[in-house]
C-alpha cells in the first residue's frame, strides 16, 4: 500500500534538473507585457496632483493605467470588499500601489514607474497599535469579548497574581519565489490566468468581478508555488487581477513579478500583537482564573484579520485548562500593509500568549517552568469508563465551549522530557550558569495543541476528479494547491492505495478551475485532509463501478474484489488493473468521477464563541538549550529535540520536513526576524539585507525530531493528521529558553519581547538585574 | 539605454546577443537562453537562488552583469544534469527530501557541489557554514545538511 510510505516529492526529480516550472517560466507569447505598479511614497493623506507623462515617455512602456482608467474598482479583497487594485485619491499605506505600467519588459516597467511625479498631501497615520487605540481605529465596532465562568472573581480570590504585557512582531513570508501571476486573452473574452497562489478559486473570482465575466468565463491554473506560507492566500489577487486587466485591454498577454523590495512593501505580513494578562493561581501554579487582552495591528484592509483574530482567541489556552477566563480581541486598522495569513493563522500569538503566563507563574513561584505547565495541562484523553450507564469520565471544556477529548501531550511530554534528558540537563543548564558569569544556558520544553480545521465552517469542503484511463493509467486533480509541502505526493498516495497500484501509475495535475470549481484556499494545515478524502471518494466511485462490472461477468460477489499489488483479484480471476480497466472500458462502466468531501462535526458560532470550531487537535513538544552572550546579546541554539503528532502519517519523510521547517520558521519569527517601520510609516527591513531569516547556520546544532506514532482518534483520511501549521509553534521553546537564560543573570522577571534580537535580550539582561 | 553585443557559453553553447548595460547574468540565463532552472529570488546578493557556475567558479546571477560574463563559461543546474556532473548529489537530494518548494534547489545544488567537489569533509558544521549563503524557507535544512553529509560518507564524488 503506498499510505505511510516515505516517498520523495512527487517533482523532486524536476527540482534538481531545474525542471520544475513556475509561474515567472511558463513560455509567454513575445508580444507579452509585463507590469510594474508605482506605489504610494506616503502612509496616509491625498494624492494632489499624479503626473505620469515621464512614466508613458519612458523606454518600452506600452501603457499606463490609474485607478480612473480601470473597467470597474477591481477589488482584491478576500472580504470585505474594501482593497481598490490602484488607490485613488485617498492613500492608506506606504506601498500602496497608485497607478499601473505595462512594458516591454519587466526592468523597463520598473524603471519607468520611478518616473512619476506624485504630489501629496500629508496627513497624520496611524502607525502603531497605541496609535489604533487612541483614534479608536478598528475593524468591527468594538472589541470581541470571550469568556467562561467569573475569571475577575477567580484571580481576585487566589492565593497568588501576577500581570504583564508581551508585545509580539510580524513576519514577512520571504517564499523564495516571490508574488506572481499571468493572463493570457482567450476567444470570446475568456480569460487563462496562471498564478503563483494558494486560492485559485479566489483568483478566479476576483478576476471574473474585475472584469464583468462570469467564473465560467475565467480559468486558473496553479501547478506548484516556490513557496506560500499564508503570503499567497489573497496577497496574490493584485497582480493576476492586474494581468487580466492590461490582458483584456490590450489583447496581449501580461505577467506581472513583484521584485522582492516590492513584494515586502505592497504584500502583508503576519500579525504584529500585544497580549495583556492577568492571572490568579495556587501554590503549584495551577491557574485559577486569566484575563487576557490581544490586540493585533490588521493595517490598511480587513483581508483575513477577523479570522486570524478569531484563531488567536482560540489559542488563547494553548494545552491548559482554564477553569475561569476572559479573552478580549482589539482588531485595529492602521496605515500599514495589511496584515494576512501566515501559517499559524493568529494561533501561534495567541498560544506565545498563555505561555508567558506559564512561565511568568512558574518565575514568581520559583518553580521550573515545565512543572507549571504540566500542572495545567488538560486532564489526558481516556477511554471513557462507563458504570451502570454513567460516564465517570470529567469533561474538560476551551474557552469557547469545546470538550478536549484526545488530549495526548501528558504520554508526549513524558516521552519527550525522557529522549532529551531534561531534568538532567536543566540541573547542567543551572551548574553551568553558577560558574559562567557572561555566557548563560537556558532551556525550556513548550508544547503546542493546535485546532485543525477552518473556522469558517463552510471552508471544510472539497472536490476532486479522477479518471482512470483505458490503459490503467489514472489522473487525478483536486482543490488543493501545492506550495512544496508535498500535499500532491500524499493525494497521489491516497489513489494509489485506493486502486491498489503504484504511485508511478497516477498522473499528478496542476490545479485547475476548471477541472474543480468552488474550492477553498490550501490553508489551515487542511490540504491532505480534505483532498485526500475527497479523492478518496471519488476513487472509491470508480472501484466500486469497476468491481460491480467484473463481478457480475463472472457471477461474483462485487464486494470480495480485491484491488492490491496492481491486480484486480476478482475470485479465482486475476487481472492486471489495466485489463480489468479495458474490460471496463469494454463493458462500457463510467471510468470518470468526481469526489466530495465535507469535515464532519463542526458547530461554530463565532459571535458568541461557543460550540466545535475543530474537528481535532494535533499536538507537539519541543525543547530547546541555547547559550547566550549577556554582554552582547548575541546567542545560539545548542540542541533542539522535537516530538510531533500527525497521528497515522500519509507519509512520514513529507511530514518530518514540515516539522523541521516549520520549527525553523517559528524560531525566525521569534528571534531574527525583526520588521521595522519608521515614523512615518516606511518599512525599513524591506529585503532580506535588512530582514534576516533563519540561514543554514542558524538551526540547532544537535536537531532531533521524531514522529509521535498514534492513529488520529477522528476518522480523518487513512487516520493520518494535519502537518502545515502546527509544527511553526515548536519555535516557542526558543524563545523561552532565551528567558530562561536571561533569567539566570538576576533575580527580576526577564518580561522578554519578541522577536528576541540582541538588543531586547539585553534590555532583558539590564531588567533582570534591577 | 547602451546596450553590448556580448556572447557567453551557457552549458556548452555558445550565445550571442545584444544586452542592455543592466542586464544581469541570470537574467541573461533565463530570457536569452530560455533556461528557467536558475531562480530570481532577491535580486540583490542574498539569497542565493540565482547560484550557477561562472567558469567554475558560483557566482550570484543577480550581481554580475551579463556584460561582465562576456566570453565566460556558465554552467547552470540543467547543464549539469545534462553532463551528469554531481549526479550523486541530486540524488541525495531526492532521497533525503532536501527540497519541498524546490525553489533554492538549484542555488543550493551549486553551493554543495563546491563544497563535495572542493574537498569538504563531512562535517555538519563546516557544511553549515558553507551553505549559509543559500536561504531555504522550507525545509528547516536539516535534510540539506543530511544529503551533503550522505554523498560525502558513501564515496567518491559529487
Ligand atoms: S536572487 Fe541572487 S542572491 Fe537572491
Ligand atoms: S525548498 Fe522551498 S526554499 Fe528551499
């Protein structure tokens, strides 16, 4: 059976010969154009006078549009309706794009989009979140408010408090491949967009209201991503929009590359936050009751901010049961990009959230950390003990009203703390700080329990088509995009085992909408899950019809043929799968199917914040020793060793460099990766010079992951888990070994920010000190 | 815009053209040779996607002129599949799954060749320092670091 098996990237033959094909190497007619978009130099105020005679002089400009010149508003936005492709007169952010060049080429569009004489008025942005707060500048009309049982009661009847704030930064996606998109006119005003992104539905969509075409009228085409991270769920929209636009217009084709200060400039980042807490607890550092306060800086659009605000909120707990809690969600517009998706969604603020409680609680009872943690854990899933009919089994609620039933991070963090010797070395960690007075240890083991599932309830669905050929060669297309997280590779598999072939004997084919309409962006770790059930449905179609067929030939029962080893087995018949396929075809049996599939169980209503946004949970463990320099700041990782849940892997290999990846991404995000805007609202880190993402020598030097080997206890495909997003949050272990080593340098609370450049852990150091 | 007729010999052939000054190598690559293998990342020396070869030596595509490579030989990641030069290497990379969005692949290839074919010792942390030029997003490095160490233990050669 091809499920579970280690199997390489379906393209990773292409990749290493230079093959593989993206969107900017796709062969294009030569009478294409290519784009450039002039952006706004300003954050906030009126443009007065756009002089863009340069601009339509320059060296093989070809046209030149403003928002006046566009068939309609051409809006971008995945929401709210509220993102025109070109601003008008009224400027919301710096880099927003103000007019759009077409050339003969990509450097002589940018080259002339320099040109433009812009005038501007001026006037006072809202940059920061105190900015947001003092004008009352949000999205939605005030704050969301979550709670469960009396949380002010609670912390005012404990034993011990305590309080603080962490201020949290985004972070740019930095995919290799940067934003991307082409259209090409078809007959009759059809429009073929190829576009480097993880919704083609969307882009469809979008292109089809910018242009005044119904979706049938428009077709997209997505093969692979050179990465996506979230950055390519609506960021895309601009630039395919645009293309379609000088496309229809001009009746050439267009390709529009955002360079890579661009992509930083126009495009959103993650979430920036500031989390306030407060928190009551016992003496073992149980907490009694929590109020938490998140408040993240959305930028100029709503995009998706109200569900990564709403994520946050659900991760607020992270792995602890809070017997009484308030959560209060600031959702605040300023004039800065605006804020997307990014793997974790809001999930990985809020969970930094309540683990700087953890470890806050843990500093003031003088208590390790992990002891705290454990003590707060959600009681462990068990089979449920049933006597004379009643359940003895005590229910353990979220926040928002979800029993946790397969709680398994007590088995996990046991194991875990087991491998990498923790106690142990904790007590090293402790010895070595007492001789070392510059260079301190740190270490710190965080878990991670992340809902799997949209929280848009009707995103949890997806279509797929499979064909099986007369030959016994089978093609296969679904909804999901691939952005190397090798979701292609785990479908195909899922085929394969389903007809009982080789892998090699299913065709893997771009997304298309065109093949499959109506789909949801890859996004929420839910690409395999939803796929692979609905391809799985649709294969399960055609076995059935083929079995059907064979059986009734020979006076067989359809349900004892057996697909396996790339036979039909139908009794004491044995066919190869491509003559049982051409006795189908003979036999005149429908080989085509489409495949549907919807997540089970979900009942969410997000204005109160109540019911089963999820359908289960994957759970992690990381630890993590680093060493710091406490007069310069500067630190390293020493050894990270990981424990990770993706219940019945589809495939281990795929699912192990997830895992190593997306640590990587999540300590970036909580280490280097620092975005700074000035005061008047300029990114200043806007390409890699200025913004440091993890290099090669960056990553631990001992790296130990290991897969926690467990069947998903919902009925998910092939019991497997979801991968994408749950493993960025091991990076929490970093950042609070990082604290732990502060902590070593005096008695204070380190009260660390993040991301934890050398300048904050020195801050940190001085605090600690007194 | 001056331009320059210059002529550089991408993997064996040798191409004449008529460039603008501006031009950049691996800009050179992918529109005048068609080979689309080397990748534009940053576009400004740091990431490392636009590795290829420039008389034997890795050089960033995007911080060389075309005009500067101008009677040079260039091998880039499809020219070396085609010769079979650091088959070994590619193969790791299949195996260990060293790429997932496969967009550094061919910069990182460039760098690890150098690295396995100037003698470099299996040692991760030389590897490491090594490769830090090249940014992967995706794989975290650790199969990177893995496939390089593989093709080293187990014999001779790239
Ligand atoms: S594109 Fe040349 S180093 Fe990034
Ligand atoms: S595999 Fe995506 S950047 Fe390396």
């Amino acid at each position: 059976m091809s499920v579970a098996k280690p199997l390489p990237h379906d393209a990773a033959r292409l990749h290493v010969t230079g093959a593989a094909r993206y969107v900017d190497d796709i062969p294009l007619p030569a009478n294409t154009l290519h784009l450039a978009f002039g952006l706004s130099q300003i954050a906030a105020g009126t443009v007065t006078a756009l002089d863009l005679n340069a601009v339509r002089r320059a060296p093989g400009v070809q046209g030149v549009w403003t928002a006046a010149d566009l068939p309609s508003d051409c809006d971008c936005s995945p929401s709210a309706h509220d993102e025109p492709l070109l601003a008008g007169d009224t400027i919301l952010y710096l880099g927003q794009p103000l007019f759009l060049v077409a050339a003969t080429c990509h450097l002589a569009a940018r080259h002339a989009a320099a040109r433009a004489l812009v005038t501007y008025e001026e006037t006072d942005a809202i940059l920061t979140i105190d900015d947001a707060l003092a004008a009352e500048s949000r999205f939605e009309d005030g704050p969301v408010v979550w709670s469960r049982g009396d949380a002010e009661a609670a912390i005012a009847d404990a034993p011990h408090r305590v309080n603080g704030v962490i201020e949290m930064g985004g972070q740019e996606h930095f995919y290799l491949e940067g934003q991307t998109a082409a259209a090409l006119p078809q007959e009759g005003g059809d429009m073929l967009v190829h576009a480097s992104t993880q919704h083609p539905t969307e882009i469809q969509h979008k292109v089809a209201d910018a242009l005044g075409l119904p979706m049938h009228a428009v077709r997209v085409e997505t093969r692979r991503m050179g990465g996506g991270f979230g950055g390519k769920e609506s960021q895309g929209n601009a630039l395919a929009i645009a293309c379609a636009v000088v496309a229809q217009a001009t009746g050439r084709p267009a390709k529009m590359r955002y360079d890579r200060d661009d992509d930083f400039l126009i495009t959103g980042k993650r979430h920036d936050f500031r989390i306030a807490y407060r928190a009551g607890f016992d003496d073992a550092g149980r907490v009694l009751g929590v109020d938490i306060v998140q408040m993240a800086r959305c930028g100029w659009a709503q995009d998706l901010s109200l569900p990564v605000c709403d994520r946050a909120m659900l991760h607020a707990d992270n792995a602890y049961h809070l017997p009484a809690v308030r959560l209060e969600s600031h959702r605040l517009r300023t004039n800065t990009q605006s804020a997307t998706a990014f793997r974790g969604f809001g999930g990985p603020q809020g969970m930094l959230g309540i683990e700087r409680v953890m470890d806050h609680i843990a500093h003031s009872l003088g208590r390790d950390p992990l002891e705290v943690r454990r003590a707060n854990y959600y009681a462990a899933a068990r089979v449920e003990r049933v006597e004379g009919g009643i359940s003895t089994k005590k229910k353990q609620l979220t926040p928002y009203g979800m029993e946790v039933s397969d709680f398994i991070l007590h088995e996990m963090t046991e194991a875990l703390a087991d491998r990498c010797d923790y106690a142990a070395r904790r007590a090293r960690v402790a010895e070595w700080n007492a001789a070392h007075p510059v260079l301190k240890r740190g270490i710190a083991l965080t878990p991670v329990k992340f809902g799997i599932s949209f929280t848009l309830t009707h995103l949890n669905q997806a279509g797929a088509l499979v064909h099986v050929y007369q030959d016994g060669s089978i093609a296969m297309n679904h909804g999901g995009t691939e952005m190397g997280q090798g979701l292609f590779q785990k479908v195909a598999q899922v085929a394969a085992a389903s007809f009982g072939v080789e892998i090699g004997v299913v065709k893997i084919t771009a997304t298309d909408t065109a093949k499959v309409p109506n789909t949801s962006a890859t996004a929420a770790s839910s690409g395999s899950d939803l796929n692979g059930m609905a391809v799985k449905a649709a294969c399960d179609t055609i076995r059935a019809r083929m079995a059907a067929h064979l059986a009734a030939e020979r006076q067989a029962d359809p349900g004892a043929v057996q697909f396996e080893d790339g036979r039909v087995v139908i009794g004491s018949d044995v066919l190869s799968f491509a003559e049982a396929a051409q006795a189908c075809y003979q036999g005149r049996v429908s080989l085509s199917a489409t495949g549907f599939y919807k997540t089970p169980k979900l009942s969410w209503d997000r204005k109160r914040g109540a019911g089963r946004p999820f359908l289960y949970f994957a759970y992690g463990a990381a630890c993590s020793e680093v060493v710091l320099d406490t007069l310069t700041g500067e630190n390293r990782i020493l050894a990270t060793h990981i424990l990770h849940d993706c219940g019945r892997s589809l495939n281990p290999a795929l699912d192990m460099g997830q895992i190593e990846g997306g640590f990587v991404q999540g300590a970036g995000w909580l280490t280097t990766e620092e975005l700074v805007w000035d005061a008047r609202g300029r990114l200043r880190t806007h390409a890699p010079s200025t913004y440091k993402i993890p290099a090669c020598s960056d990553r631990p030097q001992v790296f130990d992951v290991m897969l926690w080997d467990a069947e998903n206890r919902e009925e998910t495909i092939y019991r497997s888990k979801a991968v994408g997003e749950p493993p960025f949050m091991l990076g929490m272990s970093v950042f609070h070994a990082l604290s732990d080593a502060v902590a070593a340098c005096g008695p204070g609370y380190p009260a660390l920010d993040a991301p934890a450049t050398p300048e904050r852990l020195l801050a940190a150091v001085r605090r600690v000190r007194g | 815009m001056t331009t320059h007729d210059i002529t550089i010999t991408i993997n064996g052939e040798a191409i004449t053209a008529t460039v603008p000054a501006r031009r950049n190598l691996v800009d050179f690559i992918r529109q005048e040779a068609g080979l689309t293998g080397s990748h534009v990342g940053c576009e400004h020396g740091v990431c490392g996607a636009c590795t290829v070869e420039v008389n034997g030596t890795p050089v960033r595509g995007c911080l060389m002129l075309a005009v500067q490579a101008d009677g040079a030989h260039v091998t880039t990641v499809e020219g070396l599949a085609d010769t079979g030069r650091g088959h070994r290497l590619r193969a790791a990379f299949q195996t260990h799954n060293a790429l997932q969005c496969g967009f550094c692949t061919p910069g990182m290839l460039a760098s690890a060749l150098e690295y396995v074919e100037g003698g470099g010792t299996a040692d991760r942390t030389a590897i490491r320092e090594h490769i830090s030029g090249n940014y992967c997003r995706c794989t975290g490095y650790q199969a990177i670091v893995d496939a390089i160490v593989e093709v080293i233990e187990t014999g001779e050669g790239a």
